[in-house]
C-alpha cells in the first residue's frame, strides 16, 4: 500500500512538472511575439521579415542603427528590470509571508528615490548623470538596512519588518517630496521622470552593467532558493529540525534588495512590477519555487516591455515613460488582489 502510495505521488509530481513546462514554454513563446512587436512599432515602421534580417546582420544601415541602437537595449533593458522586479517581490512575498509585499514595502523603492532625488539635485552638475544608477542602489541597500536593524528584536518577524518597512517608506517618501520642492524646476522635471520609471534613452553598457549584475546574483538565488519554502513554516518548527531561519532570512532578503535595488537603479521607481508578476506566476504555477521564479521573471520582463511599448506607440510623437502604463496595467490587478484579502 505504501508502494502505490509512492507511485501515486511520483505520477502526481511528474503532471505538475509536465503543466509547468508547457506553461512555461508558452510564456516564452508569448514573450518572443512581444519582442518582436517591440522592434517592430514605433515611429518608424520596420516588417518582422526586415526585423529578422537585421538581427543576422543584414538590412539597410538606417533600419539596423534603429533596431540594433535604439530598440533592442532599449527592450532588453526593460526585460532585465521587470524580471529583477518579479523575483524580488517574488522572494519577498515568502519570507513576509504575505501577498501584497514587494520591493515599495521594505523601503527599497522609496530608498532608491530618495538617493537618485539627491543626487540629481546636489551631484548631477559635479559628477554627471553617470553616478545617478550608483546613488539610487546605495539608497536601495541603506533603506534595507535601516528597515532590518530597527526590526531586530532577538531575530526579525515578519509583522516586524511589514511594519517598520512601512514607516521607513513614508518617512523617506517624505523626505524625496521635500527635495524636490527646493530643487531647481530642471532638476525636478529629470526626478519626476525616473519617479515614473522609464528606459528612455536606454544603451548598450546599461544592458551589459545591469546583466553583469543579475547573473552574478542567480547562483546566489540558486543556492537559496531550496530553503524558500522554509520560510513558510512556522520558526519554532523549522528551528526544530535544524534550520537556520534568520540566517537564511538575512540571506534571502539580501537577494531580494540586491535584485531590487539594481532594477530600479537603471529604470527608475516602476510600481507594481514586483507585487503583480509574483501573483500571476503563482497562479500559473502553483508549486515550486525555482519554476515560479521562472515565470515571475518572464512575466514581469513582458509587463515592462508591453509598457514601454505602449508609452512609444500611443501617443506618437510623445515617448511616454514606461511607468505610466505598468500602473496602468497594474492598478486593476492590484485591486482585484484587495478585493480577494478581503474576501
């Protein structure tokens, strides 16, 4: 009896492996014909037949400086971020143990803004716009920091760091609104677009700075990512047979914030990013850690890309940032995911 029961199991394991393969390989799919619309539209139309030519090294001059120059970093940089984003939100969802976290809940987003805010209006005319990516991660981890330490009580809870992740938020959102009434308009109009999120203007090093970075962070992520489901489970139980909670929540948290703070670091403050894609992969798939991430990253590397897509082409001439419309997209689900709490 204890045979069959095995076998059962193993039969069960296997159809879930097999349904989060084939929804994976779908979104991949969903993910290519998203690509492709992106080099696609824009001010300048260009065939997917021309489109494909130019990515083996054909087509004319003009069309390939803008599909090579102008919308592939462009596009590859705002699917780095909303993968970044997914993953964090992803991974602090589970430590949090609750649905609504991400990135705006520990401070990492406010954080963020608050150092590129001071940047740009005390460093910027010093240093140039090449520190700013810099500034806004060094935000990000100091947010992080202070949320952690003020929580440690004899360890750190869940409750706690919601909590005081919420305070640090208000308080340093406050402080970024203070900077930038005494800020010059210039400075204030450039803020107000990295508040929005946006890959605007985006190029080839940034693609490479922020791709160096995330794939230093997936062997990390990797190794971790099997004690996920520890954070699940209740402290006293998980001390009990041997598992070193805060340690591991140390550990994770840190990922997260690296994740997050690079993100935002080279796209600005986009929202919901890190609080929708989570929920849309756990929906897809409902168990498994290491396939959900999977699918957190390609759905949240689609919703950016879908935004920056529709700030291009819906208001042409005007390139709208990418932000406007991932709060677009994003506030109906987020409500939806209130009115679920609720229920």
């Amino acid at each position: 009896m204890a045979e069959s029961s095995v076998l059962r199991w193993r039969g069960f394991s296997r159809r879930i492996e097999q349904q989060a393969g084939r929804r994976l390989a779908i979104a991949l799919l969903f993910s290519a014909v998203v690509v492709l619309l992106n080099l696609c539209l824009g001010k300048v139309a260009v065939s997917p037949w021309n489109v494909m030519r130019i990515l083996f090294g054909e087509g004319s001059a003009s069309l390939s400086f803008i599909v090579e120059q102008l919308r592939l970093p462009r596009l590859l940089l705002g699917a780095l971020i909303g993968g970044a984003l997914a993953i964090s939100g992803l991974i602090l969802q589970a430590v949090v143990r609750n649905p609504l976290a991400s990135p705006d809940l520990l401070g990492l987003t406010s954080g963020a803004s608050a150092a590129a805010v001071l940047y740009l209006s005390s460093f910027a005319t010093l240093w140039g716009m090449g520190g700013l990516s810099m500034a806004a991660m060094l935000g990000a981890g100091a947010a992080a920091l202070a949320v952690y330490g003020l929580a440690w009580k004899q360890g750190t809870s869940p409750l706690r760091l919601v909590l005081i992740g919420v305070g640090v938020s208000a308080m340093l959102a406050a402080a970024t609104t203070f900077m930038l009434v005494f800020s010059p308009l210039s400075t204030t109009l450039s803020a107000y677009v990295w508040l929005t999120g946006s890959v605007y203007g985006a190029g080839w090093p940034a693609v490479r700075a922020l791709a160096t970075l995330l794939a230093c962070l997936v062997p990390v992520l990797m190794l971790l990512s099997r004690h996920v489901v520890v954070q699940q489970l209740d402290e006293g139980l998980a001390r009990g047979v041997g598992v070193r909670v805060q340690w591991l929540r140390a550990a994770l948290l840190a990922v997260s914030v690296a994740l997050a703070g690079a993100a935002i670091a080279w796209g600005g403050a986009m929202a919901f990013v890190g609080l929708i894609a989570p929920h849309i992969a756990r929906q897809l798939i409902p168990v498994g850690f290491a396939a959900q991430a999977w699918m957190a990253a390609l759905v949240g590397a689609n919703l950016v890309m879908l935004a920056d897509l529709a700030g291009r082409t819906l208001f042409l001439p005007l390139d709208l940032p990418a932000g406007i419309f991932v709060a677009v997209f994003g506030t109906p689900y987020f409500l939806y995911l209130l009115i679920r709490q609720r229920q």
